[in-house]
C-alpha cells in the first residue's frame, strides 16, 4: 500500500532526484561492504553562503595514521578524492559546494601500507544562513549608530539647536566674494573633478548652493567649471537655487556652469585660462581634487585671488595649504555642508558622527585598561570576524 501511495503521488519530475538518490545510497552500500562501517556525521556550515560541510568521524577513524575523504556529488557516478588528513585529525571541512545539492562523503581510515580499514560515509547539503551569529557585535554596533542618527535627525528636525564648531575657512568664504564685489570681477567655483556619485562632489553642490546665494545677495558674477557631465545639472540647479533664495533669480546666467572636460589636465587647463582671463578675484576649490590641485592653487595665487580650498583626499592638502588663504581640513568638507545649509539631515548626521567618535574613543580607552587588567574578552567582543 506504501509504494502504491508513492507512484500515486510522487510528481513525475521528481522521479529523476530520487533514482539518484537511490544511486548514491546504493554507492555507498558498495563501498562500506569492504570494511568495518565507522560513524561519519556530514553538517551544515552555519554563518555561512551556503557552500561548505563539515564531515566529522570518530572512533576507528580517528586513530589511524592516516583518511581518505572522498566526495559524491548527486548526479554523478564517481568518487571524487577531496583530501588525505594524518591521523588525529577528527573532521574535515568542504568547501566551494553548490548550495542546495546533495553530496555523500566516503571517509577510509589508511595503513602504513596502503591498506584500508574502517569505512564510513554521510551525506548532507549545503544552506547559507540568514544571519552570521558571529558579526553580531558589529550588527549591534552599526543599529546604535542608526539610532543616533535617526533621533538627531529627528531632534534636529523639531528646531533642536546642536553647536557646530565654528570653521575659519568658512567665514572667509563670504569675505572672498566681499572682496571680488569690491573690485568688481567674478568668483570663481571648482567642484572638484569626480562625479556625482562622489561623496565630496555632493558636499560641494551643497556648499555651492550657499555661495551662490551669497554671490547673488551681492550682485558678483559667478563662474562654476565642471570637470564631469553629470554634475553640470546639479551645479546648475544648485546656482539656480541659491539665486532664488536670495531673492534675485532675475541674476542668474545660463552660462554660469560651464562643462569644460572630462579629460583631467584638459579641465586644469581651461581653469587656468579662466583665471587669467577673467581675472578672478576669489578661487574656491571644494570637492575631490587628485595631481591638478598645485597647479590651479599656483596659477590662481600668481593672479593675486584670495583662494579656499577643501578636500577630503588628504595626499592632496599639503598642496592646498601651501598655495591657498585657507583650506578646509578632511571631514571639515562635510561639516562644512552642514554649517552651511543647516538642514536637519545633514545637522543631524554630523552630531551623530560626533556621537560615534566619542563612543569609538570610549571603547579605546576601556580596552586599553581592559588589556592591562588582563581581561581579554573585552577585546575579544569588538575584534571583527
């Protein structure tokens, strides 16, 4: 009546899994037949992708000189040696598996000679796991610095004052276009040379923004070059913006933001034509910036500019401090964005920075006295795996 049950309900595309089924335990009847059968567990892995098991043995296994692991696939008809481990050793771990499939695993127990003796074999398949119990530590870690942010946001969103350390090269920004106003010529604004999806491009359109208004609050021309086609729509809706904000759209010019080339000395090239024709009076360099930054930091303070400059490439600052009034440090670019716009996103996720670095400082501090106590499991919990 079983079998009767089966044929009647078993679909006919599983037909083909379960003769291999069939296969792979009849192998393995086979090969056991020669010698005494051992216990051989196969398992999943776990904190994994899902490719790789654990075959473990005991007992006569374990103390031979030497085991042959074997592996069968389902589907295939041969062994297939996966590795020879000395004797003592009490599991072997495979991996490079398909997730999902069957594999059956023949462990022999090898002589001196050559020979041999016990047998076992197990079979299991492989299942990437949903989460890595191991990274809990980081799991936790990077939830309370999301919560941070979110509550600052939130805070900073409902009129929440939060103190921003004051930046110099800040304040000189509208003392440059106070000076560029005063002697009637255009200010000048790089970007930087990377694109959009640059995190220190996006800092820059919001500083633009803020420049933009300010030029605009003072009726100075203002000349943006751009380095990548896909931040000339930004930096103009940014320009654009900042008109409106002031009150005097009517100012704007569409050839503000000017695309001079993606090629990158050929964009330091047009820059410092710019600068010697225009005869600009305030440089502002504030993105990402790579070998181009000495020369347009030279050629503008040959031309006299009062000159800001902003860069989180840190090989690239020496060059801007050198050759500019002032230079904004690192994160002061992001920071800058912040203090600028004052929006609650950006407010709120440079507080919650803060947060964080005060936390990491924290943990450094506890673990160094958590070390030299000797207590070892502190370090143990932050260490990544």
């Amino acid at each position: 009546m079983r079998i009767r049950f089966l044929r009647e309900r078993t679909p006919a595309h599983a037909l083909p899994s379960i003769s291999s089924g069939l296969l792979i335990a009849a192998l393995a009847l086979a090969s056991l037949a020669g010698g005494a059968e051992a216990a051989v567990s196969v398992y999943d892995v776990p904190n994994d992708g899902g490719d790789a098991l654990r075959v473990s043995w005991a007992g006569e296994l374990a103390d031979t000189a030497a085991v042959l692991i074997e592996r069968l696939a389902d589907g295939e008809t041969e062994w297939k040696q996966v590795a020879t481990l000395g004797g003592g050793a009490g599991e072997y771990v495979d991996s490079g598996l398909e997730r999902g499939r069957t594999y059956m695993y023949r462990v022999s127990a090898v002589g001196t000679a050559g020979s041999r003796g016990a047998v076992g074999a197990g079979s299991g398949a492989p299942h990437a796991s949903w989460f890595n119990s191991e990274r809990l530590n980081q799991f936790m870690i990077f939830a309370l610095y999301f919560l941070a942010v979110i509550i600052c946001i939130r805070l900073a969103a409902r009129g929440w004052t939060f103190y921003v350390r004051r930046i110099a090269g800040l304040k000189a920004i509208e003392e440059a276009i106070g000076r560029a106003t005063e002697m009637g010529r255009p200010v000048l604004y790089v970007p930087g040379i990377d694109d959009m999806n640059n995190i220190q491009t996006i800092a820059s359109m919001v500083i633009l923004n803020d420049v933009a208004r300010i030029a605009a609050t003072y009726e100075t021309p203002m000349i943006v070059p751009v380095c990548r086609p896909f931040v000339v729509p930004v930096a103009e809706e940014a320009v654009q913006q900042g008109y409106l904000n002031a009150g005097r759209p009517e100012l704007y010019k569409p050839d503000t933001v000017r695309y001079l080339s993606d090629v990158q000395f050929a964009f330091t090239a047009g820059v410092s034509g710019i600068m010697l024709r225009e005869k600009t009076a305030a440089n502002l360099y504030l993105g990402s910036f790579f070998a181009e930054s000495l020369v347009l930091a030279e050629t503008g303070f040959s031309t006299g500019a009062i000159q800001v400059a902003g860069t989180a490439n840190i090989h690239q600052l020496p060059f801007f401090v050198a050759a500019c009034d002032y230079a904004l440090i690192g994160e002061e670019l992001y920071a800058a964005s912040a203090y600028l716009s004052n929006e609650p996103m950006l407010v709120g996720t440079l507080k919650a920075s803060d947060i964080a670095k005060i936390f990491i400082i924290a943990v450094v501090l506890a673990g160094v006295i958590a070390q030299t106590a000797g207590w070892d499991a502190f370090a143990e919990w932050f260490s990544p795996r």
